[in-house]
C-alpha cells in the first residue's frame, strides 16, 4: 500500500438524499470514480423533504448522516438540493468527516457555463424559497441575474416514469418558458431527480440554453476533496455499490434502475429514529 495513503482511504463515500433521487448523483460518482465503494441511503421514510421545515429537515439530515457514519463512510455526500440548502452548516459544523453538498458545485458550474449573465435554476419549492442557489452563485459573481423557479410537478413525473411522455412535455414547457422569455442562457437542474428529465427538457430548451447538472459537478468536487486529502481509493481497488433505504422500495427504484444503469442489487432496510412524518 501508498505509505502516503491514509488506511481509511478503502472505507466508502456516503451519499443521502430523502428519497431514491440522489442516485443521480451515485451514477455521476461511479463514472467519475469507478475504484471508489458506495453506500447510498435514502430516506425513503420520510420523503420528500421539500415541503418540510428548515428545523425538520436539519434533524433528518443530521439522523441519516449518523446512519452513514455507522457505516464508516469516510466522507459524506448531501444528494439532496433541499438538505444541502437547509441543513449543510450543521452537518459540516458537527461531521467528524467531510461533507459536501451539491448546491456549491453547481452554482460554481453555473457562473463557469454563463455567457450573458443570466441564470435559471429549478428545483423544488423549499430549495427555491431558500434562495441557496442564488447566495452561491452571486458570492462568486455579484453581476450574474438568477432567475428562479420552483417545479413541484417533475418528481411525481419522473417517480411515475413517465420520462417521455406528452404530458411531461407540456408540464417542462409551462414551467420553463418563463425563464426562457426572461432570457437565461444557463439552467441548473436544482433537484437530484432532475437529471432523469435531462432529455425532455433538453428537447424544449433546444441549443439556447446550457444545462448544469449538479449531479455531474458535486461527484467532481469529490473526486477533488478526495484527491487533496489522500483518501482515494487505492489503484485497482473494485468500486462497490450498496443502497439502504428507510422504507421499503417502490416502483420509482425500478425507474432508476434502468434509467441509471445501475446495478444496485439487493436492497438492504434502514430503522431511523424519530420517524415523524
């Protein structure tokens, strides 16, 4: 073994999201880092998390993250826009390991894709009304205009799988043809679920408008945090993939499955605490 490697450095990446969603970001992590093992949990008990409270969501966030690190995760990946919103302080204020959200990336991608200096970012209401995106985004460039957007219909769609559909068609249009109109040239996918819908948005965006996946640019900063601490996995070490769940799963795994070309195997059950809904 690198005797400049730490020990801990085959323990594997934790990532959570409130639901099945966040496996966006776990395909993203497998592409990126194919020697790195996976433990993916997502709170499918109390899902979603975007109508809930700031408080409610810190506490969830501060229970699962607990989970993974019973699992000796090694580092912690927030795959959930509203958490990394909400409850990131927290979690990085009391994690003995390092966490990363998937806003900070994102807005990062964003202000780097921008060409006239406007904008958009989707997601759901309580990412939205917490005004996340925009803080990060005008903390790197005070000049950039966003324009935000919440869109509640799109998980319910793409939990439904209905990925191609006419009617998720017309829903992408009535949603984003005002910020189109309001003249944005750069969209971030402000939700993990979002990536699913990458191709029906793209088919009414067309090639005027550039598309950041947070996904995609949060599996980047940790492949970077890895790299600067020396904790990634050794060469030729074999990635493995498991998902827990706190509830059992229902037909939206199946949808993520095969969307995600994931071999996710047997899905193990997680008990969390204080389950209110």
């Amino acid at each position: 073994m690198d005797a400049t490697r730490p020990k801990n450095s085959t323990r594997p990446i934790g990532v959570f999201d409130s639901g099945i969603g966040g496996l966006t970001v776990v395909r993203a992590l497998c592409e990126l880092l194919p020697n790195e093992s996976i433990f993916y949990l997502g709170d499918t008990a109390r899902v979603p998390y975007g109508g809930k409270s700031a408080a409610t969501v810190e506490r969830y966030s501060l229970e699962i993250s607990g989970l993974l690190l019973e699992e000796n995760c090694k580092t912690i990946v927030v795959a959930c826009n509203t958490a990394s919103a909400l409850a990131l302080p927290k979690l990085e204020a009391t994690s003995p390991v390092t966490v990363t959200g998937v806003i900070q990336p994102g807005a990062a991608a964003a202000v780097g894709t921008t060409r006239n200096g406007h904008i958009g970012v989707i997601g759901t209401r309580a990412t939205i009304k917490s005004g996340a995106y925009e803080r990060a985004i005008r903390a790197l460039d005070d000049k950039v205009q966003v324009s935000g957007r919440a869109c509640p219909l799109f998980v319910p769609l793409i939990e439904e799988g209905w990925l191609e559909s006419e009617i998720t068609d017309r829903v992408v249009r009535q949603y984003l043809e005002p910020l189109v109109q309001d003249g944005i040239d750069t969209l971030v996918l402000g939700c993990t679920h979002y990536p699913l819908l990458r191709d029906a948005i793209g088919r009414f965006l067309g090639d005027t408008v550039q598309l950041v996946d947070s996904a995609q640019n949060c599996a980047i900063a940790v492949s970077h945090l890895l790299q600067a601490a020396k904790l990634g996995a050794p060469p030729g070490s074999e990635g493995t993939l498991a998902v827990a769940l706190t509830d059992p799963p229902d037909a939206f795994l199946e949808v993520a499955r095969k969307s995600l070309r994931l071999d996710i195997g047997t899905v193990q059950l997680r008990e969390v605490l204080h389950l209110a809904k």
